[in-house]
C-alpha cells in the first residue's frame, strides 16, 4: 500500500462520493467519525519520528522561518489577490477564508515524503503552525469579512482541536516510542501501528467525503465556482514556495517542503469548525471539502512536479 499511496487515496475518495450518493442518511454518522479518525491519524504520523528528532527539527531556525513566512505572509497575499473574485455568497468566501488561511497539519507529511521533501522538518513544525493559524485567523477573517464573526472564530473550537488533534496524538506517541524503547511487545506494537499509516489516510478521506457529499445537492453551483481558484491557488504556491526556499537559501528537501506546506491547506482540521457553524452558513462546510478533493489531486501533481521544481 505504501508504494501505492496516490492510487489508494484517490479511490478512497471515489469510494467515500460512491457511498455519499447510495447512503446519504449515513453522512451524520460520518461526520461523528472525522474527529477520532483524524486524530488515529495524526497519532500514528507522530509516531513515525523519534521525539528527541522532533525536538532536533525545532531548532530549525531558518526552515521554520521560511514555512511561517509562506504561511502566514505570502499565502494571505495571495489569497487577497483572489478574494474580489471569489463568489458573493458570504458563506462560500468564509469557507474559502477558512480553508486557505490555515496551513496542513497531517497529509502534507505523507506527500511532502513522496517528493522527496524534508518531511520530519514538517513534522515537528505542525503545533507551531497549529498554534499559529489560531492566533492568527481571527484577524485574517477580520480583515477579509469585517467584523461580525467573534461567533464563527471562538476560541473553543480552535483549543478543541489543538488539544485533539496535536496534544493527545503526539503525548500518545511519544508514550508509545518510551514503551518500545522498554519492552519487546512495545516494539511490536509500535510497528504493527507504523503500517496502518496508508489505511487510515484513506478511511479519513473516505469519512470526509462521504459526510460532505449529501450536502452537495442544494450547493452544486456555489462550489463549481471556487474550484477553479483552488487550482490556481496550488499553480500559484509552488512557484511562490520555491521563491521563499531560495530566499532563505534552504537546502533541496527543505526548499520542496517549503513548497508543500504553503500549498497545502488544513481542510481536515478545520472542517469540524466549519460543520459548526450556523445554518445561513453551513455551505461552508462543502466548500471546505470541495478544497480537499481539488488538493489531494493537486498532490498527485506536485509529487511527481516539484522534484523537476527543485531538483
């Protein structure tokens, strides 16, 4: 399954659309599952990397620079660029917003791999990069919307999903890595974990779309209208990702994740945030998903491209 990953992923979202039109009544039952499938997932990327390598990647001082000013810098300028384009409709722009503003904290890690790219340097960036985009979007949606949206961008969600999704996976983890240090059935255990990587990425994007494509009915032109800028947004993050690694003069695999992490966005994440929003602004929640779907393709592309990017 490894040497097959792209293949696996995208006929888990085929899957996930399949089961999304014969069982539309199931997609509650799917939404409830995104969060504990999620953070299954994000356990076993941590414990993929020892925690004293973690701690080593951290001290990365211009690698983490260059993914934070590609994040936090060059992607809400881009994004600006796009805005007075983007539909009318409040709820799209917001789930737009919320989708492009925030950086991948999971999937980047395993196609950034497939490329060649420093993944573990990403790895160990991911809780900056989740503290980040909670202090940081607020303001953004502030900026872009106005005010109006304290309710959309609560503190609550944000600290939910950081405790779920960063702090438990990775203090599970590292009590997983300190068993195996101790004990033969740690070990064990710790390697049979090691290979459900592929299978939970591909239950977790199966989970997503199956839960989203119900909504799609009453929404279909709506998110027809943003797919061409999520394209454009991926063709634009490259080329402005490979600007941001020569500028700090980052070596190959650090330049090419550079590129991933400011192409990537954190769908995943942030779509429990999205599904919690109000009924005049639950289209959002598609719009979200419509950016996974776009992205995951997107990924198939940069894989085999931004080696050639940066060679």
């Amino acid at each position: 399954m490894e040497r097959h990953q792209v293949p696996v992923y995208l006929g888990a979202m085929v899957a996930g659309g399949i089961v999304g039109l014969v069982a539309p009544g199931a997609g509650n039952g799917f939404e409830r599952a995104i969060s504990p499938v999620l953070a299954a997932l994000l356990y076993v990327t941590f414990l993929q990397v020892p925690a004293a390598e973690l701690l080593r990647s951290l001290r990365a001082g211009r690698f983490l620079a260059a993914a934070l000013t590609v994040n936090f810098v060059v992607v809400p300028l881009v994004v600006a660029a796009m805005f007075a384009f983007l539909p009318d409709d409040r709820a799209v722009r917001l789930g737009v917003l919320l989708v492009l503003l925030c950086p991948c904290v999971d999937y980047v890690i395993v196609f950034s791999g497939l490329a060649g790219a420093a993944s573990q340097r990403l790895l160990a960036a991911t809780p900056l990069l989740l503290l980040a985009q909670m202090v940081l979007l607020p303001g953004y949606l502030y900026l872009f919307m106005g005010a109006g949206l304290g309710d959309v961008v609560a503190a609550g969600p944000f600290v939910e999903a950081f405790l779920t999704f960063i702090v438990v996976p990775l203090a599970l983890a590292w009590l997983t890595q300190a068993w195996a240090a101790r004990r033969r059935i740690g070990q064990r255990f710790s390697d049979a974990m090691g290979v459900t990587m592929v299978p939970l990425m591909a239950a977790t994007l199966l989970t997503v779309v199956a839960s989203q494509i119900p909504e799609l009915d009453d929404n279909a032109g709506d998110v027809a209208r943003v797919v061409p800028f999520y394209a454009l947004f991926l063709l634009v993050m490259a080329f402005a990702g490979r600007a941001v690694a020569r500028l700090y003069r980052l070596d190959v695999p650090s330049g090419r994740a550079v590129v991933f992490t400011g192409a990537t966005r954190n769908s995943l994440v942030v779509l429990p945030l999205a599904l919690s929003l109000p009924d005049p602004l639950a289209v959002a929640a598609v719009v979200v998903v419509t950016q996974t779907l776009v992205e995951v393709v997107g990924m198939v592309i940069y894989v085999r491209a931004v080696p050639r990017l940066l060679a």
